[in-house]
C-alpha cells in the first residue's frame, strides 16, 4: 500500500523499541519482521520497559498515510471533552503495539 512509508516506520519502531532497551537493561533476542523477543533481568524492569515503549510509540510522529490507513481498518478511540459537549478529544493518534 505505502512500501515507502511503510518501510520507514518499521525502522523507527525499531529504533524506538532498541533505544529503550539499555535503559531497562533488556537485551534483544531475535527479531522476525516487527516482532522482537526480548529478555531482561528482573519483571519490573521488562514492564517499566513496556510501558516507555508505549509511550514513546504514542509520541513518535509516524506518517500521516500509514495513520489514516490505520484509522479506517482499526477501532478509533474518541472520549468526549466533557460531559455537555458533542464534540471529542482523540485518545489515540498513533500507533501501538502489543507488547
């Protein structure tokens, strides 16, 4: 669909997944595609490493195409700004992983 875009943001999720892994003294094991395994030495050092990898997946600014394309074939999480508005905020604008 977006090789070009597609490509490129494989490179940044796994820059992003390897720069944190020092930080949370993981090591990586293999990888296949977009998957990595991944040990570490203690379990809370794995979550806290999940959880800054979400954060950084969140925060990172991915292309604008590979996000609409997302946008139609996932489920889009809107929450209203508050309770007497019809308008939303948006919840999530990027892309994640499960981790």
């Amino acid at each position: 669909m977006f090789p070009d875009s597609m490509n490129a943001a494989l490179e940044d999720h796994d820059e992003i997944f390897r720069l944190l892994l020092a930080r949370f003294r993981g090591y990586e094991v293999k990888t296949e595609g977009d998957a990595f395994v991944m040990a570490f030495f203690t379990t809370i050092e794995a979550l806290r490493w999940c959880v800054a990898a979400q954060h950084a997946l969140l925060a990172h600014v991915w292309p604008e195409e590979l996000l609409r394309q997302y946008a139609r074939t996932h489920c889009a999480f809107a929450v209203p700004s508050d309770i007497t508005s019809s308008h939303s905020t948006m919840y999530q604008s990027s892309l994640s992983a499960r981790l």
